[in-house]
C-alpha cells in the first residue's frame, strides 16, 4: 500500500509540474556508486521536523528505484524546494539554487537522503529520527524531514 501511495504522491507531484513522471525501474531501490559527493551536509536545520527513519528509508527506496531525472525548478533568489516523497510525517525534498531548472537523477535524491539519514539520525522519543540537508556541487540540494506546518 505504501507504494502505491508513493507512486500517487509521484505522479501527481508530476501533473503539478515538479516532476517530470516516469516509471518505476524495478529495482530494489539500490544506491548508485556514481552520485557526487554533497559539498556540505548539514543536521538539525530551521524549519523541519525530525521524521522517522524507517518511514525515511521507504521514501530514499522509492526514490532510487525510479528511472529518469526530477526537475528541479528554480526561482529568483534560489531556495526553490519540492516535496518529491512524503509518506508517515516523512518527508524528502529537492531543492535548487541555480538560476535555472536543474535535472537530478532520481537516484541521486534518493542517494543524498541516504547519506543524511545515515548522519544525522538521533534518538527520539518514538524511536530513531533524522533531519538534514545535503547540498551537491552544482546548486541543487536534499532536505529530509517535514517542513513544520505541513504534513503527509
């Protein structure tokens, strides 16, 4: 079921415009070895809530496991950010700072939300949570958690 409601939140996130929609490529969500090295990544950023790991790492699957790239679109003066997998209060945002549209590997998302999850988890109350921001050499960036005021 968790899935299927991915792929929805995917595929409409694509109707809106912030993604360009593809298809799963049936894998089993495996992290490239190509991605870049993020410049800097930071834990316990403004404005998120922690979100569970588990919940997280069904969201860093889906993404790895998606063919093609997302758009990441841009505004004037950047931080231009949108929610590409939300499930359980978790969520994982692509971010872009460049002066134009930027197109990301969806396994790279999925491979920057890996390595934030990996760094900068702590002990919760309900268990394990992490929260972070892992930005790449070329402007884009990931978020892990859930933008306080919103939820999923």
């Amino acid at each position: 079921m968790l899935a299927s409601n991915l792929t929805l939140s995917m595929l409409a996130t694509a109707s809106m415009g912030g993604a360009n929609a593809v298809s799963s490529n049936g894998t089993n969500g495996t992290i490239p070895t190509d991605v870049p090295n993020p410049i800097k990544l930071t834990c316990n950023i403004p404005g998120y809530r922690y979100s569970g790991v588990n919940a997280i790492r069904e969201g860093i699957e889906h993404l790895t496991g998606m063919t093609g790239n997302a758009t990441l679109g841009h505004q004037d003066g950047g931080s231009w950010c949108w929610r590409y997998s939300c499930s359980y209060r978790a969520g994982i945002y692509g971010c872009n700072d460049a002066k134009e549209d930027v197109q990301v590997p969806w396994a790279y998302m999925g491979a920057y939300a890996s390595k934030i999850k990996n760094q900068c988890t702590f002990d919760g109350s309900t268990g394990k949570v992490a929260q972070g921001q892992a930005f790449a050499p070329d402007g884009w960036n990931v978020v892990v958690g859930l933008k306080s005021g919103t939820s999923c």
